[in-house]
C-alpha cells in the first residue's frame, strides 16, 4: 500500500485476505546482506584479517544453497523476508511513483506513471537452462514453480498534484434593503439574509492484484499467495493490476439570519449550515499488466520412491531407497524433466537428519536502477532497494547425509552406494557468479548405512513435502561360519548356516584364503552348496574364510546376510610327523619304568 496518506483520503484495497505476508523487522548488516547475492564483487582472502567468519567468508565466494533445508536463512530474516522488505523499502507517496528497470507505465487523466511489475516466485526459481547445439531448450528462461506458493509484486503510481482540489468557499451572498430606521432622513442599508456554498473534496483510491497462472487466477496484494496447480505442462504467467480513483464532492450550505431587527453586517448574524450527501466528481481508473512469463509446475510431476529397511537394531537400519521417474534408458532429457517432480530432500526419522539432493539454488540482483516520477518530471535512483530472483542450479553429484543437530548421534551414517541418469540440461550462470553449475543428476537407487530410522517424507524443491511409506522390512543377520578338517589328507570344509534358524545357507560366496575349492563361479569366487558347505583342498597352515554380504542394491528374501570373517590353523605336516616320533621315544623309555615300578609294589621288595 501506498505510505503518507494523509487522513482525507480514503484507501480501500482488494477484499481478498493475504495471510503470511507478514515479515520478522530485523536488522541485517551489510555482510549479511551480501549472502543474498551471489553476484556480488568477491574480495581477495589476503584482504581479510579474518576469513573464517561467517560475514567474512560471503566476501570471499559465492555458495550454492539447498532449495528448501535447511531454510535459506541471513542472521534472522529468511529469503523471503527479505524480498518483502525490499518490496516495502520501495513504497512511495501519493505524489510520487517509484519504477524500475522493467516496468512499463501506464497514465490516465488522474493516474500517472502507473505500474505493476513481477518480482520473484516464494517456492519458485528461474531455471538456468540455456539452448545447446541442437537447437532451443524447453526450460530456458522458464520459472519452475511449486503447485502451491507466492507471488512478489509491486504496484505503483502518483496521483496528479492537483486532485483532489483543496476544500474551498464561494463567496458569500447578502440580500439587504434601505431604510430610515433611525428617522435621521438619511437611509440606512439593512442586512435581511446571508448565505455561502461550500465544497469539501475527498478521494477513494481502489487497487486490485492479480496473478494469473495456467488460466487460474489469485488475487493479493504485494504477496499474492496461490494453490491448487495441476498442470504439469509450461504455462504462461502475468500479474495484472488496476487503479481507480474517485473524487467525491460534499456541498455545504451555508445561511445566514440577522438577530437584530435592524442588522447592518455579519457580526449581527448567525450562521447555520446543512451538508448534503457526497456526489461524484470525477473518477478515472488505469489498467495495468506485467509482462508474460513461462513457468513449470513441477510439484504434479511424477516419482515414486521405494524403500526397504534392513533392520540391524533397534536403533539403526540400513535404507535402500529406489527412486523411478520418467527417464530414457540411461538419461533423463529436459522432456523428462518437465514430467518428474523434484525433491530438495529425504527426511529421516523424526527430523533428524536428511539426505540432499543434487538441486541447489543461488539469488542474484535484478536491477541496477529505478526511476522516481513527481510533478516536477522523472529522475534516476541509484541501487534501489533489491528483491533478489532465485535461480535453480545442479551444484553437487553425491547425495550425503546430513544431520539437523550437529550434536546428534547420526554421524556415522553416511551413503555407501547410489545409482542415478545425468540430466540433459546445459546451465548457465550470472558472469559474477564464482562457482560453476554441475550436470544434474536424478538419483535412481541411493543406499544409506546405519540410518537413524526410516525416511519418512520426501520435500520438493519447492517446500511440498510428500510421505515415503515403508515398503519392505528385511532382517539382518551375520551367517555362522565353521572350518573343520577332514580326516583325509588335506581337504577342508567350510559350513555356512542362519544363525537362528541353524539352517544350512547354499548359494553364498566365500572368499577364501589358504584354501582351493573344488569348484567356483565365472569371478572365482568359492560357492556353498545346498547343505551350506565349500570343500576345498588346504594350501597353507592358516585358512580363512569371508562370506561376502548380499547386494545392498538389490536384497532379496526376509533377511539380508552380512559379511561375516572366520580363521582358522592348521599345524604343518613335518611338525606332526616330530611330535609323533618324540612321542613314540618317550613310550619306549617310560614303558618299562613303569613295569618295574609295578613289580617292586607287588613283591614288595624294599618292605
């Protein structure tokens, strides 16, 4: 709305309620408000006394933010905050109107310099793709915007200084005659009746905001909020606006009586007065409508996740989480992208950590100057006050886990395998931009190791967030492993069983050392057969024996079988062979002491 409005004029504005529009009065410094642009001119490391600051570091490079966790957030004042206040820093007065760069006005007979102009998506941002080699990119220049979110607009103008005119009196009437009332032969002028027209003005001003999407319409004020998008083809976008005005005029009679018989001036009169009801004076209105723009709704695109939870504990679980879009067979083109719904992250357990996408997103300035229109003519404004845009990027190749709390428990896990297809989007950034976008990648397997529970919503790059149920729950157990010598020369056996059920596990490989089995597969991996077992012939004292893991990728069964290690050795052949024959020498000494021990007790020799 517009600020100074004097008491006289009454402002009306659209009856749609606008909730959330309310943003936190703080204070940034200068250093924080540089994070909001990534375009800023970067400072050299060696010219700071300090560079591991946090205000600090902003001089020194840019950084690519996740799109929605955690919240893109300066100090005490989110993005969003942010491009309201600057939005507000923008308003003027009824006389004056501030415009900038890319707003077109409009003027009326009462209305001047009138504009609305777009100013950036809550839950949207600009996608950087750019036409490649082959031609034109579907997404370039493109808003790619969520199915529910907010529109930042300004509206402004000025009023012609001279409406409404200022309250004014004609002049006033007398009706007198002439008359001797004091019998000096000379006529006196007698007042008989006084009257005087009187106009107050007042002026109703009425503005209306409307974003229009894909043929739906939203209406607002500076914060236009909207839902309930479908379509997940790219739709044209505009902000359309008016302004009217209407001057109303109130009449005043004024009458005058004498309260003297014979009153010769006002100052022998009394003054009375009826208002009558306001009438229309002069009214006029101007239409107003931004420019177009394309935008993709990517919230109604299609994904389906499915996971499955190896429970190792109560307190930890392996996730194997399967992501399927719309793709080719090994990459996924803008016509895809178009089709799929992107996420900002997965949620783990009851918000204690995430898993990052490879979406990030960046602000940059819009404008460099603004133009400031009064009676006197228009003039230039230097660095205005800046609603900073958003701009989607692929920035990272890995998704990681990463925990809310730095202090909690979940720092060892950690993602231990993922599968995904690039995405064909050739990017480009803003030139003072000091990183380089990454080719995206949408994420088709991610595997993550000792969770600290399950993942249980996905969030959208534009902050929807979408439940992720429990599809599958896979125990985990570590097999029991034995080695034992056969009595034939020497063989081994390897025993391989549940360690519950005691049940003999055939088909696991067994990595083996000191040992040559009998048989292998195509790899030369050892195979246990239907009663659990690798026989195999001994090659060395020690032997060992590791039953390799299932496939993190691709589990099967009720229950996932990790690696489990067992060693075992054996004494060497010409060891046994020395024993034996000490052993044998020791027989031959001892036997006949013992005989002759046994003799002298039962004669009794030495009694």
């Amino acid at each position: 709305m517009k600020k100074g409005v004097v008491a006289l004029l009454v402002v009306l504005v659209s009856s749609t309620a606008v909730t959330g529009a309310v943003f936190t009065a703080t204070t940034l410094s200068s250093d924080q408000e540089r994070a909001f642009f990534s375009d800023d001119h970067d400072v050299d490391v060696s010219q700071l006394a300090n560079p591991n600051k946090p205000e600090n570091f902003v001089k020194i490079s840019d950084i690519a933010y996740y799109t929605t966790k955690p919240e893109y957030e300066i100090g005490d004042a989110t993005l969003f905050e942010y491009q309201q206040r600057s939005v507000s820093d923008m308003e003027t007065d009824l006389r004056t109107s501030f415009a900038i760069d890319r707003s077109q006005v409009s003027n009326s007979d009462i209305i001047k310099n009138a504009h609305i102009t777009f100013l950036s998506f809550h839950g949207g941002a600009m996608s950087l793709a750019r036409s490649d080699a082959h031609g034109s990119n579907a997404l370039e220049n493109t808003f790619v915007i969520g199915s529910e979110g907010a529109v930042l607009s300004h509206l402004d103008y000025r009023i012609r200084d001279d409406i409404p005119p200022d309250d004014y009196c004609e002049p006033k009437q007398k009706v007198t005659h002439q008359r001797d009332y004091d019998n000096d032969s000379v006529a006196e002028t007698v007042w008989d009746d006084g009257s005087q027209t009187c106009y107050r003005y007042s002026m109703a001003v009425e503005e209306s905001r409307t974003a229009s999407i894909g043929g739906a319409s939203f209406s607002g004020d500076n914060v236009i909020h909207y839902s309930g998008l479908t379509s997940n083809a790219k739709e044209d976008f505009r902000i359309d606006g008016s302004v009217s005005v209407r001057v109303y005029e109130t009449r005043i009679d004024r009458d005058w009586d004498p309260i003297t018989m014979f009153a010769d001036g006002w100052s022998d009169g009394d003054w009375d007065k009826t208002t009558r009801s306001p009438t229309l004076h002069q009214e006029d209105s101007v239409s107003l409508s931004s420019r177009s723009y394309d935008t993709l709704v990517t919230d109604t695109g299609d994904l389906d996740v499915h996971q499955r939870v190896i429970r190792v504990n109560n307190e930890s679980s392996h996730l194997v989480l399967t992501l399927d879009g719309p793709r080719a067979s090994n990459t996924i083109s803008t016509g895809h992208l178009m089709n799929r719904l992107l996420w900002s992250h997965l949620t783990i357990g009851s918000d204690t950590a995430f898993v990052d996408s490879t979406w990030r997103t960046y602000s940059s300035r819009q404008y460099q100057h603004g133009v400031r229109y009064t009676k006197d003519g228009s003039s230039s404004v230097q660095s205005p006050p800046q609603v900073p845009r958003t701009f989607l990027i692929g920035a990272d190749r890995r998704p990681t886990v990463n925990a809310i709390d730095q202090s909690s428990s979940c720092s060892c896990s950690k993602v231990i395998g993922f599968e995904g297809y690039n995405v064909t989007l050739p990017q480009t950034n803003h030139s003072d931009v000091t990183f380089d976008p990454s080719v995206p990648i949408e994420y088709s397997r991610i595997v993550i190791q000792d969770a600290p529970g399950n993942v249980t919503s996905l969030t959208t790059i534009h902050g929807q967030e979408v439940d992720v149920d429990v599809d599958e729950v896979i125990q985990y157990r570590h097999p029991n492993v034995s080695i034992t010598g056969l009595s034939d020369s020497d063989r081994v056996k390897i025993h391989v069983e549940d360690p519950d059920t005691n049940q003999p596990l055939g088909g696991r490989q067994v990595r083996l050392y000191g040992v040559e089995p009998q048989r292998t597969n195509a790899n030369g991996v050892a195979i246990t057969d239907a009663s659990g077992n690798v026989v195999g012939e001994r090659t060395n004292t020690l032997v060992r024996a590791r039953v390799l893991r299932d496939n993190w990728e691709n589990p099967s069964g009720s229950v996932f079988y990790g690696e489990t290690v067992t060693s075992r050795t054996f004494l060497p052949k010409l060891l046994l062979l020395e024993r034996a024959h000490t052993l044998l020498g020791t027989i031959l000494v001892v036997t006949p002491l013992i005989f002759l021990y046994g003799y002298i007790r039962h004669f009794g020799l030495f009694e």
